[in-house]
C-alpha cells in the first residue's frame, strides 16, 4: 500500500491537471485525509501524505470552506500523534500553516485559526528540552518558522505578543535563539507600521504595545481589522527601497527609550546569527527607524564598524540600505569614500566570483549618496559624485574579461569619460580614446574568428558606446568602416550587424548613425564583383540589402543595379542554378523595392529585373512569384500596390482602404466567401437523447419463455467466475456503450430550412472516455423526421461526462457554415448495460455468478480489494411502488425472477470491467444492500438510486 502511494503522490507532482482528470479534488483530498487519520499507516508515508497540501493547497482546498475543514482534520490527527513522532508533526505544522495562509483562513481570523496559532505559540513556549536530548528542539524551530510565515502573510497577527516573543528571545541560549530574533524583529517591524496607519496613535500607543499593554495601544484593532486589509503591497514591501518621502511615520517625540532599548537589545545579539539572519534584521530595523523620527539613526553607528569591514555581499548590501534610508545622519563623508573605494575594490578582486564582481558593479551605479546632485529614486543607473575617473580607471575593460564582466565595465567607464568629455567642452578625452580601442581590440578578435561569446560581447559593447558618444563624430565614422569591413570579412554576421542597427535606430531617435551605416553597408555590397561572390555570401548579402531597402532615406539604385548584375547571363548565372533560397532572396528584396518611396525612379529596371526572372529562372515558384510582382508594378498604381503588398498596412499616413483596392479584390470576393466557413450566432440544432427501453439479452428472454429449460452450464460460483472473466482476455470485448440520439432543429431561421453534409464533432471534458470520431450525416431537412445518431462510447472509467460538440455543414446556396451545438450531458443511468453473459448461460448460471461476485466484494478479496466496498441504501415506498420501479428501471438487468417476493436481484454492468450489485429487500424501508468493486461509483449510484426512488414516491 506504501509503495501504491508513493506512485500515486508521484503521479499527482508530476502533473496535478492529467492526475485530477482520473478523478476529482475532492475525492483525493477525502483519501489523503482518510490515509492520515488511519493507526496502520506507517509515518514515513503519510509525511509523503502531507506534500501534495504542502505543493497544491489551492488546489485542493479550492474554498475557504474546503481550507477550513482539511485544517481541522489535521489538526484532529495532531492531537492524536504521540509525541516521540517529532518529524511528523513538524510536517503537520507546515501542512497547516500552508492551508490556513492559502485559503485565507488566517486573514478572517477563523476559529481552527486561532487555535492553531494558539498551539504553536504554545510550542514556542515548550522549553522542555534545554536540558534534555534535544528531540524537541526541532519542533519549536518549525513553529518559529510557521509564525513567521504567518505573520509575514497576515502582518498584525502577532502584534499583542511582542512582550512575550521578547521575552522568549532573550530567554533562548540554544542556537533557536536565531528564529526568535528574527520572529520578533519582523512582528516589531509590522506593529510599528500598523501605528503609523492608525490615526490618532503616538508616544504613549508604541509604549504599551512594548510593555504588553494591549487594552491600550489596540483600541482601534475591533473596528480596523487586520492589517493586511489596508494595504497589503505596502506592507509586505520593504519601505527604504523606494523613495524616503513615500515612508510613513509615528510622531513620538523624542522620548522613545522603550524601543531603543529593544532595538539596542536585539542589534547587540545580532553578531551572534548567520550572516543571512544579519541582513534580514538589519533590513527589517532599519524600517523600524525609519517610520519612528523619534529614534535617531545612531542606534546603527555601534554596528558601522564591523559592517564597514564584512566581506559577506547580503551585509554589504544591508548597509547600503542603511545608507540609502539615512545618509549623512548616519554616515560620515570619510565612510561615503570608504565604501565607494571599497566598492571598486571588491569589483576587481581575483578572488570573487564573477556574479559578486557584477554586484559590485551594479552597486556603484546606484551608490546612495550623502548629498546627491541628482533624484536616483527612479532607478536610472547614475554615477557617484567622489567617483572620478581616476579611481574608476582600475575597473578599464580588457580582452581578457568574460562578457558580463567587460560589458559592465565599459557601462561604467562610459558613464565616467561621457561627464568628463561634457566638462572638457568638448575635447577629445584620452578615457573616450582608451574605450574605443578597447572596441577595436575586441573587433580585430571577432575578425580572426573569436567564439560565439566574443562576437556576442563585441556588439553589445558596440552598442553600449554609440549608446554614450553617438554625438562624438569621428569615433562614429570610424566605428562604420571598421563594421563594413568586418561584414566583408565575415558576411555570416550579418544577423548581428543589422540587428545592431535597428537597436541603434530604435534607441538613438536623436541620431543618424543607423541610416548612415545601412548606406555604407549598401555601397560595399554594391561594390563587391557578382563573380566571386559564393551562393552563402550573396545569401548573407540580399539579406543585408532587403533590410537596407527597408529605410526610405536610402536611395536605391545601387540596389537594383547590384540586382540586375547578379542575374545577368553568365557561364555561372544564378538564374540557370535555379536555387530556391537564392531566388527568395533575391523577391524579398523586390517586393521591399516595390514598396519605397522612390520607386517611380526605379520603375523600368525593377520591371527588367523581375521579367527576366519570370522567364529564365530555373524554379517554377520563383518564376511564378517574379510574375505576380511584375503584374502588381506594371498595372497598379504605388498606393494600391502598396496597399496590396503591405496587406493594408498605413502608407504615407493615409490607410489603405477596402474601396480603394476594389479593383483587385472584386471578381476574388465571392470565391473567398465560398472558401470561408462562417459561424452561426446561436445553435443550429441539437442532439435530443432518443428515449428506448434498453436491450435484454436474448438468453434471457428464451429462458423466461422456458423456465424448465436444463442448465447444465456452470452451476458454481468459482466456476461461473472464471469462465466469465476469460471472455474479457479478448480484446474490446464489452467495452463500448451506445447511445442513440436524435438531431433535432432548435433554431427557427428560415436561412438553415435544408442542411446537407452535416459532420458532427465531439470533445471531451475529462479522462474517463476515449476519443470519439466524427459523424457524418447526410441531411437535416424542415419538416422531416429528425434523423437518428448513434454515440458509441468506449469509457476508461463509467463516471457520468459532459460532451462538447460541433458542427460543420452546408446550405442551400453552397456556404459552409460551422456551429457549436448544446453540451451532452452523459448520465450515470446511461452507461448502464446488461450482464455480458455467455450467450448459452442460463438463469441458474447468471444467480452463480451474481453470488460469485457478491461474495467476492463483500469479503474485499475481488481483483482490486482496496476498490471493492458494501453500502446500504433506504427508502419508503408506497405499496405496489416496488414493483412499478423495478419494472421501469430495473428489468433488463434483473437476476432473480419477478415473482420471488423476499429479495430482488440486479446486476448492472458498466464497461469496461465494473460491476454494481443490488439486493433489494421489501419492506418499511426498502433495502438496497449495494456491493460495487469500485468504490468510487458509490456516491454516483446514490444520486442515481435517490432520483428515481423520490420519482416513485412522487407517482
């Protein structure tokens, strides 16, 4: 049974959808649960139990309802788990705190809410094991952490017990002392927020919540509710990241001992936690300060020495964000230059990692100033005043550096030379020298074929620097040449070179440098000899020139003339190659010429051109696209070809119109219309399910007409068993239902009178059935009789469905139309079916095999005795309402005789292997005595026995 769950817990990780598409959410919740509260059940497997609540809450407990009863459920089996079961109930507390806080028990502060909360700062209190093993130990931490969780999602929460999460911090000597710290600092940090929420709070409001005094610092918490109700993105942000403006505050005065004492308290302890649970805290009390005026900054300055001197990146980083909150009253210009000397030190030091160098890097660009120039709060990556160029020189880039690296460097110094060229006037400053070759350097590598990363690199950094000095006009005009010859050498590159700019073009508005590099681009393509050009090379090229024909500034005749100097006739022609690729090249370059500005100047070449493709080149669709161009050029005028080519794209700032291409679209418009398949705004029609009696098995039938026949088939249940299962080792056998319906019109559109070709198609909604294919029927007519559609269903599982389906059909006048029809819905009753008997079985046989099967179910010892289950059903019938019940309902699958009178006996197949059975005993109440041997059909047939007993009751 273990190893079964672990399959199925595994099943449900790897795919919680396809997993509950074989049965619901909440029938494997009531499982988990059911496994959980079971005293047989080994604790390893039901700590496997608890993850699926643990990964999927919401989907299991989609309600808060749903949350809520799960969340008494486990809390019944914590109460009845012994306490040497350490590991488990660690795992139930996680298990609880996931449900309470995703179902948002813990925010309406339900009851099994606050009992739980109740226990686990009951468990936090548990000092039992200081001097004992320590088993203990483990679930106080976890019921730390679980109210850390929970405060974090409902902030507030623990806000009356900050005396006592105090008191157990201080109290605590054992390495847990950690998760005390950082429980009550949080806790600290959310009350202080709510005070400043509160209107009216103060000195007297913050004193009481330390010393405990509840009845006065929450007056306002019956009418205010929890905190997170106000605002949750506030609260559970952190508040120094943004502007200091936007922090709120608690106007105390400046008698606030009661919390400077706390706060001198727990930054004293804090050398004693991890360097993670450091920053944390820090983080936490710097918004403490930060919300209460009241407590100077230099709460913090006992600590500057050794946060000044750490090599760990999260306290690094926790005093920048003391820095950002509180400047020059906290830090000293002396500490400004150290930290930012430190920074560069750090950023080029041979034993950091390349992610700690990039930090590093990031950090200077927003190093929090004591008085800055400039408003940094909208995250604009900005340069440090005491930062000159002279300390940023040992940050250059070289080749040496790894991409990221060298990339974040040349940022940094271009923000650094950028501001001393604008202070120069203008001169040409030795720092913007030193970058450009630095460029140039990684250009010669990418030349003599540097890696993937280098090329990489080089054009990133290409655009970082036009990025900064695309006003500086020599390093430009250099840069393009340096490019063009690099494309010469190496046309592979060219997905780089024009994605570099139309970068440049979508990021510099103000400059011209992409133009004027495409333009040169276009000149050397231009000038390159046709003749030696390889197949790979002109590709590259009239990619090149498709996007340079792009830029309506650029003229382009050198364009065509490079066009038409390809295709020219030679021993080599491209045109007698017949290359597929080649010659799509060469047309998107044409229809790009079809579509610029000055193509009236290029009319009578970009004509020769594309008719000598229509007539010589070697594939038949590059001629026959060459001859749709070379129609649309010489017949239409620019805008309506350009309208056509652009497929109503805006051109000239005037849209292209339906009417205004009416010439070519006219004759096209009906053949359209009769290629399209419309929608119909409602059903059409529907299928009606055909109400038939069910078939009876012939046998059946024969021996009700001859009751004396001699059954000398099996007469014993083991026998009638195995001879009836062997006809399921065939292949298919019995393992399809049909359902007969009727397409009936339930539209009254005079347009839909004849419907022809009518194909009907069917999806599913779950797993529990195959795919059904598409049905086909060949007329719907007004005024004749509907015509009959048989469904047959191969189930994988006999729950009941729902059907979508569709239509696709014609009409009179030749139009396709599609239209969705209402959903079927497939009852329990439906997948009913006659015991699939041997067809020489007799009625003694089929008692034999009922009695088989019920014992087999009764003593769970079937083929899968953990599905197989007995129930009972009861009811009142008035006298003579069995019989008329049993007539209507249960005939065509009635074991016993209808003259027995004590018992009645049904048997219900349901494809593909299950099995309901029923002895109904007369009475006040009727007994149905159920055994199924899939349990799960169980509350199905409920609905199902439940439906039509009331009916009875009803006649």
């Amino acid at each position: 049974m273990a190893a079964n769950w672990a399959e199925r817990i595994s099943a449900f990780s790897r795919s919680p959808s396809v997993f509950l598409s074989r049965t619901t959410a909440e029938a494997f919740l009531a499982e988990l649960l059911r496994e959980l509260r079971d005293d047989r059940a080994s604790y390893s497997v039901k700590v496997l139990l608890l993850s699926p609540l643990c990964e999927h809450p919401t989907l299991l407990c989609p309600s808060d309802s749903v949350g809520e009863e799960t969340a008494l459920e486990l809390m019944s089996v914590l109460d009845q788990c012994p306490p040497k079961s350490v590991q488990f109930r660690c795992h139930l507390l996680l298990a609880l705190t996931t449900v309470l806080v995703c179902t948002a028990c813990m925010s309406v502060r339900s009851c099994v809410s606050q009992d739980f909360l109740d226990l686990l700062l009951q468990m936090a209190q548990d000092t039992g094991d200081l001097h004992g093993d320590g088993a203990l130990r483990s679930l106080r931490a976890t019921a730390c952490d679980c109210l850390r969780e929970l405060e974090a999602c409902s902030p507030g929460l623990l806000s009356q017990r900050l005396e006592l999460l105090g008191g157990l911090r201080q109290r605590e000597t054992s390495r847990l002392h950690q998760a005390y710290a950082g429980l009550h600092t949080l806790v600290l940090r959310n009350a202080v927020y709510r005070l400043t929420q509160d209107t009216g709070a103060g000195a007297e409001h913050l004193k009481a919540l330390l010393e405990g005094n509840t009845s006065v610092a929450w007056e306002a918490e019956l009418d205010s509710g929890p905190m997170s109700d106000k605002d949750p993105s506030a609260i559970l942000s952190s508040l120094i990241l943004g502007p200091m403006g936007t922090v709120p505050t608690l106007q105390t005065g400046p008698d606030c001992k009661e919390l400077r004492s706390v706060l001198s308290s727990l930054l004293e302890e804090s050398y004693l936690l991890t360097p993670l649970c450091q920053a944390a805290l820090l983080h936490r009390l710097t918004e403490v300060v930060a919300m209460v005026p009241g407590v100077p900054p230099a709460v913090f300055r006992a600590q500057l020495l050794r946060l000044l001197g750490t090599s760990e990146v999260c306290l690094l980083h926790a005093t920048l964000l003391l820095k950002c909150a509180f400047t020059d009253s906290l830090f000293s210009a002396e500490d400004e230059a150290f930290i930012l000397q430190r920074l560069v030190v750090l950023s080029q030091h041979p034993l950091l990692g390349t992610p700690e160098k990039l930090f590093y890097m990031d950090c200077l660009l927003h190093f929090p100033e004591n008085r800055p120039i400039g408003c940094g709060g909208d995250g604009d990556e900005t340069l440090p005043v005491l930062l000159t160029p002279r300390l940023a020189s040992a940050l250059a880039p070289t080749v040496f550096n790894d991409g990221a690296t060298a990339l974040a460097r040349l940022n940094l110094l271009s923000l650094v030379y950028l501001e001393e060229a604008e202070e120069g006037e203008g001169e040409e400053s030795r720092g913007l020298a030193y970058l450009y070759e630095h460029l140039t350097s990684l250009l010669r590598v990418v030349a003599n074929g540097g890696s993937r990363e280098i090329v990489v690199t080089f054009f990133r950094a290409a655009f970082l620097f036009l990025f900064s000095f695309c006003h500086v006009e020599s390093y430009c005009r250099s840069l393009t040449e340096e490019l063009c010859k690099l494309y010469l050498r190496h046309t592979h590159l060219a997905p780089h070179i024009v994605n570099l700019a139309d970068r440049a073009q979508d990021k510099l508005a103000e400059s011209d440098w992409a133009v004027g590099f495409l333009r040169a681009l276009q000149g050397v393509i231009a000038d390159a000899p046709p003749a030696r050009l390889t197949p790979r090379e002109l590709s590259w090229h009239l990619k090149t020139l498709a996007r340079v024909a792009e830029e309506g500034e650029i003229h382009q005749h050198s364009t065509v003339s490079f066009l038409s100097s390809v295709i020219a006739p030679s021993p080599s022609s491209l045109c007698t190659s017949g290359d597929w690729r080649l010659g799509n090249g060469l047309l998107g370059v044409c229809r790009r010429l079809l579509v610029h500005p000055s193509l009236d100047s290029l009319l009578l070449p970009l004509a020769d051109i594309l008719l000598h493709l229509t007539c010589h080149y070697g594939d038949t669709d590059i001629q026959d696209h060459a001859r749709l161009y070379y129609t649309l050029l010489t017949t239409l005028s620019q805008e309506k070809l350009a309208g056509v080519l652009a497929q109503g794209s805006a051109e000239g700032g005037r849209q292209v119109t339906k009417r205004s291409l009416s010439c070519i679209m006219a004759e096209s418009e009906g053949l359209a219309s009769a290629l399209t398949i419309h929608q119909t705004e409602k059903s059409i029609f529907g299928l009606i399910e055909a109400r038939s009696e069910p078939p009876q098995g012939e046998t059946q039938t024969e021996e009700v007409s001859d009751p004396h026949q001699n059954d000398t088939l099996p007469t014993e249940a083991n026998a009638a068993l195995e001879e009836y299962r062997a006809q399921f080792l065939v292949p298919g056998f019995a393992s399809e239902i049909t359902l007969n319906y009727r397409l009936t019109r339930i539209d009254s559109d005079s347009h839909f009178d004849q419907l022809f070709s009518i194909r009907l198609h069917f999806g599913l909604t779950d797993d529990h059935y195959e795919e059904l294919g598409d049905i086909s029927v060949p007329s719907l007519v007004r005024g004749r009789p509907p015509p009959e559609v048989r469904l047959r269903l191969k189930p994988r599982r006999p729950y009941p469905t729902t059907l979508h389906a569709s239509a696709i059909f014609t009409t009179e006048d030749g139009l396709s139309w599609l239209t969705v029809l209402p959903h079927i819905h497939v009852a329990f009753r439906q997948v009913f079916a006659p015991l699939p008997a041997p067809p020489a079985w007799g009625n003694s046989s089929r008692r034999c095999l009922f009695e088989g099967l019920w014992d087999e179910m009764g003593a769970e010892s079937g083929e899968d005795p953990a599905d197989c289950v007995t129930s009972l059903f009861c009811c009142r019938l008035k006298e003579g309402a069995l019989t008329d019940l049993v007539e209507k309902h249960f005939l065509p699958y009635l074991i016993s005789d209808l003259s027995e009178e004590e018992e009645v006996k049904v048997l219900f197949f349901l494809p593909p292997r299950s099995h309901v059975l029923l002895k109904i005993k007369p009475g006040d109440p009727v007994h149905f005595n159920v055994a199924v041997d899939n349990w799960q059909l169980l509350r199905h047939l409920n609905s199902y026995l439940l439906t039509i007993t009331s009916s009875q009751e009803d006649t």
